[in-house]
C-alpha cells in the first residue's frame, strides 16, 4: 500500500474512532482516549505492516501527527451541534 492510500486511510478511520473511543472510554482521561484511538487506528492501518516494508520512515512522527489529527477531530466535533446535544 503506498503511502498516500495509508495516510487517507487514516483520515477517514479518525471520526468514526474518536466517536467510538469516547463512547467505550468516556469515563477516562482525554489523554487515555486519544491513546487508544492513536492505537485503533494504528492498528486498523496495519501501521506495524507499514514500518516494515518503508512506507513509514519515521513512525514516532507518524504517530505525533495521528494524534494531533485526532485532536483537530475532536475540537471539531465539540464545537458541533452533535456535541451539544
């Protein structure tokens, strides 16, 4: 998989997973539920896959930049009508 389809991949998994982890984590600290949404979506990539055949050269920054998406997500979505209800 090259890594243009990883990234949108990525992108496309992060408001279904946000909405996800807070309904499983909504308990927990902010910094616990983007921790496992950083996870799920890693997983969900197969980022591991990824890292190995050098789609990801530097996965430590791919991770960083997953959870400043996530972050943008859920500042998106809280300034939503969906979060005022």
């Amino acid at each position: 998989m090259n890594f243009l389809k990883l990234f949108l991949r990525a992108i496309a998994l992060l408001p279904g997973v946000v909405q996800g982890t807070e309904a499983m984590f909504g308990a927990e600290t902010g910094e616990q539920k983007k921790a496992a949404a950083v996870e799920i979506v890693g997983a969900a990539i197969n980022m591991a896959d990824a890292v190995t055949m050098k789609h990801i050269a530097e996965p430590e920054k791919f991770t960083q930049g997953l959870s400043t998406m996530i972050d943008g997500v859920v500042m998106c979505l809280n300034a939503s009508l969906w979060a005022k209800q």
